[in-house]
C-alpha cells in the first residue's frame, strides 16, 4: 500500500523529487512537511526543503527585510527564482540535559 501512496503522491506533487520521496523526507500528507506558503514568516528557523539546492533538510528562515528566505548560513534562497524551498516544518525540540 505504501508503494502506491507514494506512487500517488509523486505523480501528484511535482514539488518533490524522487531523492526526497526516496528518503521519507515527502510526508507532507502525513502532517510532517507542509507546503511553504504556510511557513511562519516573522523570522522564527524552521526545517525547509529547497529540492533544486539539496536533497537534505534546510534550517531556515524568513527575513522580513528583503522579503526572501534565508539558509542557516544567511544566504537568500530565491536567487534566480530556482532555490526556493517548497515545504517546512518546526525544528524539533532539543534534548534535554542532566
């Protein structure tokens, strides 16, 4: 069943690329990823997907400045319009210490 609900879903969401599907990094349907649009945008990081820079989970954030997101590294994500992530969702909460 598995097999076929990605199946589904990548034939569906052009969004995604076979690497991320591949990886369980495409869950948006599980309450996992939601689509960017619905990011926080007050500068809080958060986990983002940007499928045409990396197959790996970004941190990042929205700058209310340039109106643009921003890598971990402060560098913008829209350059050109091709590195703009597609889907986000909250860090996770860090361990916790003895």
């Amino acid at each position: 069943m598995t097999e076929i609900v990605t199946s589904i879903h990548a034939s569906d969401c052009a969004l995604h690329n076979a690497p991320a599907l591949e990886s369980g990094l495409c869950d948006c349907g599980a309450g996992g990823w939601q689509p960017i649009e619905t990011a926080p945008r007050d500068g809080t990081p958060v986990l983002i997907m940007v499928p045409l820079l990396s197959n790996e989970p970004l941190i990042g954030c929205w700058n209310k400045v340039f109106c643009e997101w921003q890598d971990q590294w402060n560098d913008a994500l829209d350059e050109g319009g091709n590195e703009v992530p597609t889907h986000w969702q909250p860090l996770p909460e860090p361990p916790e210490t003895a």
